[in-house]
C-alpha cells in the first residue's frame, strides 16, 4: 500500500475511533433515538440527489437500511446512553465479526475454521471480564445492547453479500433514507414528543456539531475514502486497519472523556483485541504452517 493510501487508511480509523467520544458529546444533548433521526437525515438529504441509486431492488435497500444503519445504530445509541464507556463500545462492537462468521455459517452453510472458533472463545472471555469488572461495572444491560448493535451489523453484512461489486458510498446514502421515520418514531414512543420539542428548541451548539461530525466525517468522509482503498486493494488487505478504530477510541475516550477503565476491563479488552487478531490473522497462520500444503489434497 502507497504511503498516500495508508495516510487515508489512518484518516478513516481515526475519523471512525473518535466516532464514540463524538457519539457520547452528541447524547448529552439529545435523546438516543433523535440523534439517530438526525444523523441519517443529514447523511440522506440532500445527498441523495446528487450521488446515483445502486443498481440494487428497493427492498435490498430496505433490508441494508434497517439492519446496518437502524438496527446497529439503534442499539449502539442507547447503550451508551444506559451508561457503556465509548471506548468499550468501541471495542465491543468489533464483536461483529464473531456474529458475521456464526450467520455465515447458520444461513450460509459456510464453515467455521478453527481460528475463527479460538478467536471467538478468547474474545468471548474479554467480554465476561468487561461485564463483570468489580469496581467499575459496566452496566449489563449496556453489554447486551451493544451486542445487540454488534448482531444487526452482521445481518447487515450477511445481506451485502448478495450485492457483489457496489458502490459503498451510494448504498451507505440511499441506506440512510431508510432509519430517520423508524427513529423518529421510536424517539416518540420512548421520549414523548414535549421531550422531542425540547430538544430541538434547545439544541446546543456541541450537538449540532456532534450531528455534523457523524454524518459528514464518520460517515460520508469515512465510508468515501473506505470505498476508493477497497477499489484499490483486496479487501483482506484493506479490512485489518478496521482493528485500529477500539485503539483510537479507547485512547481518545480516556483522554478527551477522562474514561477510566478497571484492571478487568483491560484485561477484557485486551482478550477481546487478542481474539480479533486471531480471527483476522489465524486463518493464514494456519495455512502457513509447516506441512499445511503437504497435508492439502491434490498438492
């Protein structure tokens, strides 16, 4: 990769690491689901006009939509409301690729690996030891919640497996027109709308810059320089620099936030980075080894 792609790479991962501390400025202001309303319609419109439809039926837009941009979002947005550290969501949420191999393999057919199990069981571990930390407990129902967001953007990316080649940046925009009216709903039934009201005739200037940094930083910013290093590269090249975003956002999240985590927490996180890496790198490792290839048949 050329000096230039990896300087884009490295803007992508910190763009989406300070994500979580930008999320957590921005639900101090707003509700979990209003904030979602907003993000999506400002990544949607007028966006939407300018950038051209995927070649892709209504409903697999539909489906991209609820999983990936509600779904995840949803979820995400309320457990750090109910009190999950940005930076451990952060982390947390890579758990994504646990869920994205066990859909494969339920809906799929497709195998598990023996790396992929080892990796899952060790980052499984890192998760017990972020929910059960004595002196600063992470709120169980956080956990699961972000797990919840983990889970729908494995669905999401189980679906875009059908899609073949895409543009990125066109399914991430005509996805967004999707969440802002579940949202908004949701924001009505769970806030009320005098809550609602109030936001928004009282919105401060940190959410308003919150909501302009997720949708034009985080997501067209990042997605758009994300889709031109898929162009460029495989994807197994590209995909790794995604274990970068819970560095930035715990190290962000402990120095913009003053996040403090428990020496169970780090030990969970440290697990949980363990097993990403052996999810990502095991698999060649594995095929790498001495006597793999004698031992592979029709070689």
């Amino acid at each position: 990769m050329s000096p230039k792609d990896l300087l884009l790479a490295l803007v992508v991962i910190i763009a989406w690491g300070l994500n979580f501390v930008v999320i957590k400025v921005g639900l101090d202001g707003l509700p979990p689901m209003l904030l979602g309303a907003l993000r999506f319609a400002l990544v949607a419109f007028p966006a939407a006009l300018f950038i051209k439809r995927p070649k892709l039926p209504w409903r697999w837009l539909l489906a991209y939509g609820v999983t990936i941009s509600l779904g995840q979002f949803a979820f995400l947005f309320e457990a750090m409301a109910n009190g999950m550290p940005p930076g451990l969501a952060s982390l947390v949420l890579q758990s994504q690729a646990f869920f994205t191999l066990f859909f494969a393999a339920l809906f799929l057919r497709e195998r598990l690996r023996p790396a992929s199990v080892l990796g899952l069981l060790v980052a499984a571990g890192g998760l017990a030891l972020i929910g059960f930390e004595g002196a600063h407990p992470t709120p169980l129902l956080a956990v699961l919640l972000t797990l919840c967001a983990a889970a729908s953007w494995a669905v999401g990316n189980i679906i875009t497996r059908r899609f073949g080649n895409v543009n990125l940046v066109g399914l991430v925009v005509w996805g967004a027109l999707i969440p802002p009216l579940p949202f908004l709903g949701l924001s009505w039934w769970l806030d009320g709308q005098q809550r609602i009201v109030d936001s928004l005739v009282h919105i401060q200037l940190s959410s308003i810059l919150s909501l302009a940094y997720l949708a034009f930083i985080a997501t067209m910013l990042g997605y758009g320089l994300w889709s031109t290093l898929l162009s460029r590269y495989p994807a197994g090249k590209v995909a790794p620099f995604s274990l970068l975003v819970p560095v930035i956002g715990l190290s962000s999240s402990a120095w913009l936030l003053g996040e403090r985590l428990g020496a169970l927490q780090w030990a969970g996180g440290a697990l949980v980075m363990v097993g990403l890496l052996i999810n990502v790198f095991g698999p060649r490792l594995w095929a790498a080894r001495p006597g793999a290839q004698a031992a592979t048949p029709g070689r």
